[in-house]
C-alpha cells in the first residue's frame, strides 16, 4: 500500500517580507513534493497563501475592513496561487487539482465523505489534491482556526500516515527561540507529556507565535494515530529529508498505536459544530472512561443543556462540569429531557457515533 502524507505550508513560507508570493520558495518545495510523488508517495498539500498572492494584484479603491480584505484578496489571489501551483507541477509532468473548503464542509457527514471520495478520486489518478480554506466565503464563525487546523481534519479524514506541518521555525521551543536557554521539543508524547501550559505563557508572535494551535492540532492528530512532524519550511530539501528519516531539527509528535474508525474521527472533529450538552453523573463517565465499547443510556444523564434535534452532534459533560467526549445524538433535546434517569430507553448516543476523550 503506498505511503500517504498531508503537507501543509504556511502563509509565512510563501510569502516574502513585503507580503508578495516567494516563488523560489515556492518552487522548492514543489520540487521536493513531486520527488516524493515519483517515488510513490501519495502527498495531499495544504497551502495557504491566497491572500499574500491577492494583495500584489490589486489596490482597494477605500479602505477596507478586515473581512472583506480578506475576501477581496483572497479571490483574487487564489486563482494566482493555483495556477503557480499548476504550472510548477506541469513542469514535472505531474497534475494537481484544486479543493476549497469552508468549516460547515466538515459538519456533516456526507459532506465529510464527499469531501473524502473527491480527494480519493484524485490521487487514484495520480493528481495531487491541493487544500485550502475558501476564504472568499468563510467569515467569523465558518472559519477554521487557521490551516493548520484544516491539515489536521484533511490527515484523519484520508487517513494519512504522517502530517508535515510547515512553520517558519524549527518545532515548538521550551521559550522564544530568541531567549537563552531555549531548547527545542524533538519528540513529543501527547499522552505523557504536558507541555501545552508552557505553549501557551508565551504571546510572542515571533518566537512561538501560532504554536498553540499547532500544537492541539498535532496532539489530537496523534492521538488518531498519526505521526505529526513540526518543521522549518525554509531549509533545503526539508521534506524529502524528513520521509527519508534524516535527523532533521524538528518536532516530532509520537502516534499512539490505535487508530480511530471513520465515523468516529468525523465526531471527534466535529466539536466546532456542536449545538448542545448532554450532562451525566459519575457512574456513566466511569462506564464510558473505560475500556468497554459501551452507549451513552438515559439512565445516566442528569441534565440536557441547549435545543438540538436528532442526529446533531453534542458535546458530554461529567459532573465536574468537564467535557469527557463528543456524540452524535439519537434524540431531539425535548425527547431526551424526557428520558433523563430512566431504564430500559435507547442509547441517547450509541457507541458508534460517539467519541470519548481519554
């Protein structure tokens, strides 16, 4: 079976000082996507840089507000972006296709698995699916975190062996890079090791500046089974180097063993879009932290919070007010207030459909 890998390149690698596309950067890494490519590696590539190529394109005619820059170069800069993208891959003799997404692509199930059989589709083919967010249309809450975030949902959804986050610094650092004393993260193991409070002391957007998100991405990636490396987009031949298994500076998050079925991870990445809480009691938290393959029964609820209709996703609440999984549930919220305490009911979340958090 062929090896597959999710790419994501910031905005930050493409783009130069004054905001415009780097297109020796740019070219670089494409060179290094198609070697891997030739070699059989199936690589799905998350770029950003829509709005950096817009903004060289065109002066506003007024001043504009923050959202509609952002679609007005976007728009603009998307087209530029795709068709770098198309004739750097044509020189190598290598086809690559288009996917915008916005987040409300990912909040039902069969716009996941559309979604899914497109991309697919294309590397059957031997096309190299090239993700990014529609920022055109995606405003306030349709927006993803930022790309980052999208790479993660991409790896899980087309079950990916290993995700390359791109950064314009080598991996995630003890401290600003800057400071002395600094030292970098090499491997990280999500289950053991917590390092997020000290992600998260710093504000510096030069030294670990969108490290946060990056670093929640790589760490539910992780816990799917997927090896999620952190690293410097500006060194040469930083990705061939990287699935070649040189020691390369980086950061490294450790895959648990187990991965997660479909459905499950589709529920897993669908907490942005749930509408309401379903709270239990101690003894059902305990039953569904287990090992067992169990529902989630009436019997064990003690409140439902929100207005939600059947198959909705929920969010599952111990008594300690701490979220301990996401499930698509069976009832309307009035239904399920109905049911609250009693035996012999349907499961409110059955086990396929839901998604603890250990």
């Amino acid at each position: 079976m062929k090896e597959r890998i999710v790419v994501k390149i910031g905005s930050q690698i493409l783009s130069r000082k004054d905001g415009t596309l780097d297109l020796t950067r740019m070219s670089a890494l494409v060179d290094q996507i198609a070697e891997l490519h030739k070699n059989n590696i199936e690589v799905i590539l998350v770029s950003s840089g829509a709005v950096a190529s817009g903004k060289s394109e065109i002066k506003a005619k007024a001043k504009l507000d923050t959202i509609s820059a952002r679609q007005l170069y976007s728009s603009i800069g998307q087209v530029k972006l795709i068709n770098r993208y198309y004739d750097l891959f044509h020189q190598q003799g290598i086809i690559c296709g288009q996917i915008l997404v916005t987040k409300e692509d990912f909040a039902t199930r069969r716009h996941y698995l559309n979604q899914r059989n497109c991309m697919s589709v294309m590397l059957e083919n031997k096309v190299i699916p090239i993700v990014n967010e529609n920022d055109a249309i995606s405003v306030n809450e349709l927006m993803f975190t930022d790309n980052d975030e999208l790479s993660g949902l991409v790896a899980a959804m087309m079950g990916a062996k290993k995700l390359i986050i791109l950064s314009n610094i080598d991996g995630i650092y003890s401290d600003n890079p800057n400071n002395p004393g600094a030292y970098i993260f090499r491997e990280i193991d999500a289950k053991k090791d917590d390092i997020e409070n000290c992600i998260q002391s710093s504000k510096s957007a030069t030294g670990r500046g969108g490290m946060t998100t990056k670093y929640n991405v790589a760490r539910r990636a992780a816990e799917e089974g997927i090896e999620v490396i952190i690293a410097n987009g500006r060194r040469d031949n930083i990705l061939v180097d990287l699935i070649k298994g040189k020691d390369v500076v980086s950061t490294r998050f450790k895959p648990s063993g187990k991965g997660t079925n479909s459905i499950k991870k589709w529920i897993a990445h669908s907490e942005g879009f749930t509408k309401g809480e379903i709270h239990i009691n101690r003894c059902a938290a305990e039953v569904l932290l287990s090992d067992k393959a169990v529902s989630l029964l009436p019997v064990g609820v003690t409140k439902i919070s929100g207005n939600f209709e059947a198959d909705d996703i929920v969010r599952i609440i111990d008594e300690k007010g701490k979220q301990v999984g996401i499930g698509r549930t069976s009832y309307s919220s009035e239904k399920a207030k109905e049911t609250i305490g009693k035996n012999n009911k349907k499961a409110i979340v059955h086990y396929d459909y839901l998604y603890i958090e250990k």
